[in-house]
C-alpha cells in the first residue's frame, strides 16, 4: 500500500457508522448515491418507489432526511442514478421506465424544485436504451451513461454534451457510442471519469472486469480499444457495479455486489493507469454489513464513503428483479474514513 494511503486506512473504521433505512413501506432498489460538491448532502435514487430522497450531514455527522423529490409533480419514472451539477444548483436524473434525464433546479430556498425544469428524452441513437451508471466529467460539460443493467437491453457506453444546465434551455447533444460487440462482453454498470477528463472506467458485471478507455477529446469520442482491463481473481471483483473515485482522485472504490464487498484501487494520476490489478483494501463482511451493496459516493473532504444497498434482493437469470427476501435492508450505509 503506498505510505501516502496507508495513514488514511489505517483510520477506516469497517463497520457502518449509520444506516439509512428506506422509510417508504415498500421495499426498493437503491441504485445510485451522490454527494453535493458544495454542501453537505447526498441525494440517493429510490427506484421502485419513484423517488429521490436528499439528506443532509449534521455537524455531529448524523444523517437526517432533507428532501424528498416524488408523486406526480416530480414525474419521476422508476429513477436508476442521480447526480448533482458541478456547480451543485442542479440534480439529473435518469429515468428506467420512460427513459428521460429530469433536471431539477434549486429554488430561492436552496431546495430543489419539486417539478423539473425540464424533462429530455434520451437523445437518439439511445432513445430505446436503460440507464444505469452516470458520470459528469470533471468540467461538467460531458455525461457519460452506462446503458444495459440486464441482459435484455442493449449493452452500450454514451456520451453527451451538456449545455445551458441551470436554464429552461438546457440541451443534452450526443457525441459517441459504443456498443454490443465494440465493449467486451458484459453488462456496463458503474462509470467514472479519470481525474483529468481524459478516461473513462466502465465496469462489467458479467465479465468481472473494469475497462480502461482513453477519450479522444479532439473529435468527442470514445476509443474503440481498450487502453487497460482489469479482471481475474487477483482483482477481487465480482459482478462489479458502481465505481467512483476519492475526492482527492489518488484511489478508486467498487462495489461488488456477488461479494458484498468494497474494493479500493491505487490510480496512477500521470500515466492514467491503474497501478496495480489487486486492491490495496477491501472493505467486507462480517464487519462492514453489507448486503448487496450498490452504488457508491465520497463526500468532498474525504471523511465519508456512502454505500446503497438492496439487501435480499432475488433476481432472474437475466437480471431483473424478482422478488424480495422476508428481511428488508434496502438502505444506505455509511462509513467514516477518517
């Protein structure tokens, strides 16, 4: 491990420090967490219960519930990932079920409306595409989206300019694809983009592996080879999902969802490479209690890790969800780094 990381897990306590249970009376998949750029809230998507529910970091570090974004005014339409704006005074969503981006605006009060500024369907060539991960590039001018989530949908990696965020003009262009045969076989799930802009790490469930892809930024497009993967038993992933980097950009985290386990990755900032196939930390059960785990968030000073998780959830052999187990633990869970 390098001595520079060494301190900060040294620190890690393994076990949740709070979990936030879903408080609506049917259970959900708990598909993606983010953490506000400029305040302390995390605002987590609710799938099945079509919702977004913001809390908000106290000082003593109790999580307590901010906002919920829900029912017919928000139309939210079974939310697969949300994300705030750069800049914070945005969220975007992206909808499973009728395949739209909502863009939600802050008020005078700091809250985000209830109604969307503006509702986008999928830009073609994606228009009949399932969202799963999502990742603004480090100037917020591209999204990147992980299509796929089961073996039914077509499997692809998008992205897409984003313009005028913050106004009812706001405009999604589409700039590239990869998709089917063009992404090694699996299921796109996690997405991030390195430090710098100029990667982007795709997890694949089916295969185990993480895919290192360099963008071409001159012509907006994602390069067809692979520049790195990441795979095989000395990597400890197992049906990867999420993947975000640390606010300082110096390590990687994974949620492998077939383990129940966190898997940290040192990144090589001046190469854009990861540094080595194995992870410097794991972060498991017994003591971390997790169940399913999902998606992943770091707040922006590096003191939380957020972690979503389904709990026993049953799902068919293509992917989808069929049914809940007798114990809910649809929920968050929350760790403290340091």
């Amino acid at each position: 491990m390098q001595s520079g990381l060494s301190a900060d897990f040294n620190q890690i306590n393994p076990s949740p420090i709070q979990v936030l249970l879903n408080t609506n009376a049917n259970p959900s998949l708990v598909n993606s967490v983010d953490f506000h750029p400029n305040a302390r809230l995390l605002c987590v998507a609710f799938t099945q219960n079509h919702s977004i529910v913001l809390y908000q970091i106290e000082e003593s570090g109790e999580a307590v519930i901010h906002q919920i974004l829900q029912g017919a005014l928000s139309q939210l339409s079974c939310p697969q990932h949300a994300l705030f704006s750069k800049d914070g005074e945005s969220l975007i969503v992206a909808n499973w079920c009728n395949q739209t981006f909502n863009i939600y605006d802050t008020d005078s009060n700091g809250f985000y409306q209830e109604v969307p500024t503006a509702v986008i369907p999928f830009p073609s060539p994606t228009e009949s595409f399932r969202p799963h991960g999502m990742a603004f590039s480090p100037d917020g001018t591209i999204l990147a989206v992980a299509y796929g989530a089961s073996t039914q949908y077509p499997r692809a990696i998008a992205l897409y300019q984003v313009s005028n965020l913050g106004t009812a003009q706001v405009h999604f262009r589409f700039l590239s694809l990869l998709q089917g045969n063009e992404i090694e076989t699996g299921i796109p799930k996690g997405i991030a983009f390195s430090p710098d802009g100029s990667c982007l790490l795709v997890t694949l469930s089916e295969t185990n592996s993480l895919i290192l892809y360099t963008l071409d930024l001159l012509n907006e497009k994602i390069a067809l080879t692979p520049k790195q993967i990441l795979k095989g038993e000395i990597s400890q992933l197992s049906r990867p999902e999420d993947i975000k980097f640390s606010a300082e950009g110096k390590y990687f985290a994974i949620s492998n969802s077939d383990k129940d386990s966190i898997t940290f990755y040192i990144y090589d900032n001046k190469n854009n490479s990861i540094l080595s196939p194995s992870p410097f930390y794991i972060l498991q059960n017994p003591r971390a209690k997790l169940s399913f785990p999902h998606g992943l968030a770091f707040s922006a000073d590096g003191t939380y890790l957020f972690v979503t998780q389904f709990g026993s959830a049953i799902f068919d052999k293509d992917g989808n969800l069929c049914a809940w187990g007798t114990e809910r633990s649809d929920s968050v869970a929350i760790y403290k780094l340091k």
